[in-house]
C-alpha cells in the first residue's frame, strides 16, 4: 500500500531518529524503524474508527430527537443516510478490522466533543448537504461520499492533524499517508465484500513486490547510516566556503540518503531519485532547503558519474 515515496520517508524518520538517540548499533535503530511502521498502521485504524464514530454519533442524536415531546417532521422521519453509510458498516462489520481495532485497544468513549465539533462542521460542508439530498441512494453513493469526505474535509483539517499529534508524537507527519491508506481501503470494498476481506496492508498485495518494498526500506536505512562518513566526505567536497556542520540535519540526511540511492540501487533512475528526494525536502526541511539540496545533488551526480560511482542497470536510468 506504501508507495516508495511513503518508504522514503519512514525512512527519513527512523534515521533522523538514530541520529538523535545516539545508538551506535544500527540494529537498535531498525527497532524504531519497525515501531514507525506499526506506529502509522494504527493511526491509520484510529481513523477508520474516528469515521465509524461520526456514524455512530449521527445514529445517537437521530434517536435522541425522535424522543422529544413534539419532534418535528423531520425528526420523527429522519435522513437516515449518513448514519447508516452502508461503506463505514461494512467496515465496522470486517473482521480483520475489530481484530486491529481491539489490538491497539482504540478506545474513542472519551472524544466525544472532538467527534461532535467534526460532526457539526461536516454538516456545514456542501458535499454534505448534496450527499443527503441526492436522490441516488446505493452504496456506490455512501462510497463516493466517505471518499470526498476524506479529499475535502480530513486532508485539509490542521486541526485534526492535531488532535492526532497530541495522542502520538510518531503520527506527527504520517497524518496523509494514513488518509491515502483510507482512501485505498475505500476502493477495496464493495457491496458484496464479505467481513472476512482484509484491509489493506502497508506493503503491496503482490508477494514479489512487497519483499522488493521491504528489502528496499532495509537496505536504504541499514546503508545510510553505515556509510555515514564516506557520504559526509562527499557533502564536504561540494560545499564552497561553507563548513559540513552549517548544513541543517534534515538536508544533511536528505542528502545522505540521495547519495545512497544514487550508488546503491542500479535499478532507480538517476532522475527519479532526485526528484524524490527534492520534494520530500519541501515537506520536512525548511522553504529554502529544496533548491540547496538539488544545487549539492547536481554537484555530486556530475562527481559520482565522472568517477564511475553510479552504475545502473537499463536504459535510460543515468539520465
């Protein structure tokens, strides 16, 4: 499910964090490694029931309305359909997800105002309004909404990032990633899905290419740091007039991890490394750092060419 971009960057966490814990044993590292992977599938489940809450508290304000003196006509026949999104039931329903929910004992009894402010603030979006209105009714419809929902509301709510943030430090930048998981997860059901489908996982369906994504994550973390020296020798015959330590941590790791790419992996183009590395730069680093970190790359791929370091394997991929 990950994309390599997504590899990268759990990547870049796990050094970042070894360079900052002072562990010398690059196995003790691979331990964080393997705790930010566990760490982003259960936000991703956290969020899966967050939505399955919504429904929930809709369910529960309905039913109270209906118990008023003199409810109103529409309280007394009300708009059942986001309450019972036949997508959020199907995968409240799924066994594989109550198995993770119960495994990372989610618990969101306590949340209610959050529930109920977000609530209340989907209620105000048009995409809603027109989703209650519509008269196609069918669970492509409760689909297609859930999946809006998450485009337009969740992946533009800094306040939810937030409250994500505040419950762990580790969903601090894996807020997206795990939408983008949601949104997949989406696409996966149907109305026939039976409850024994499983989620979505964070590495690819495909045997092959999960073992490729998994070797990939290792080799790039376990190399980065293993040729931390040799890498920061390169950085410094880049540097004019400037000193290794004045280079802020997050591009010097950029960097270094570029570097590793470039020498390391014969199948990645030269292009597509540099590319990556520059865009998850603009995310992670400061506004300026994108455009530093392509001058020093520039540099060092005309360097490694010159003195037969890259070597890659299909036509195309030194350009």
């Amino acid at each position: 499910m990950l994309s390599r971009r997504h590899l990268r960057v759990k990547v870049l966490q796990a050094v970042y964090a070894f360079k900052l814990s002072g562990y010398s044993d690059v196995t003790q590292g691979e331990k964080l490694l393997q705790s930010s992977l566990d760490k982003l599938y259960e936000l991703y489940i956290n969020q899966v029931a967050f939505l399955i809450e919504l429904t929930e508290y809709a369910r529960l304000r309905i039913e109270d309305a209906k118990l008023k003196f003199f409810p109103t006509e529409a309280e007394s026949n009300p708009n059942m359909r986001f309450a019972d999104n036949r997508l959020i039931m199907k995968i409240s329903e799924n066994r594989d997800f109550r198995k993770n929910y119960d495994k990372y004992h989610v618990n969101l009894v306590t949340e209610l105002e959050i529930i109920k402010r977000v609530f209340g603030e989907i209620r105000e979006l048009k995409e809603y309004k027109e989703y209650m209105d519509s008269p196609k009714d069918s669970f492509t419809a409760d689909r297609n909404f859930i999946s809006t929902l998450i485009k337009v509301y969740f992946s533009e709510n800094e306040s939810l990032e937030d409250y994500y943030e505040d419950k762990n430090i580790f969903w601090a930048a894996d807020y997206e990633i795990a939408l983008m998981m949601i949104i997949k997860t989406i696409k996966a059901f149907e109305e026939d899905s039976l409850d024994i489908q499983k989620l979505p996982g964070l590495f690819d369906s495909d045997e092959e290419q999960a073992k490729e994504d998994k070797l990939f994550l290792l080799n790039l973390y376990r190399k980065t740091i293993n040729h931390e020296d040799e890498y920061e020798l390169l950085i410094s015959s880049t540097l004019d007039n400037w000193e290794l330590e004045r280079i802020a941590l997050m591009d010097n790791l950029l960097i270094r991890m570029a570097i590793c790419e470039l020498q390391e992996f014969p199948s990645i183009p030269v292009k597509v490394t540099l590319n990556e590395y520059i865009e998850i730069a603009k995310y992670f680093s400061t506004p300026r750092s994108s455009v530093f970190i392509n001058g020093i790359l520039d540099k060092l791929v005309e360097q490694l060419k010159t003195g037969n370091k890259i070597s890659k394997k299909g036509r195309g991929l030194m350009e």
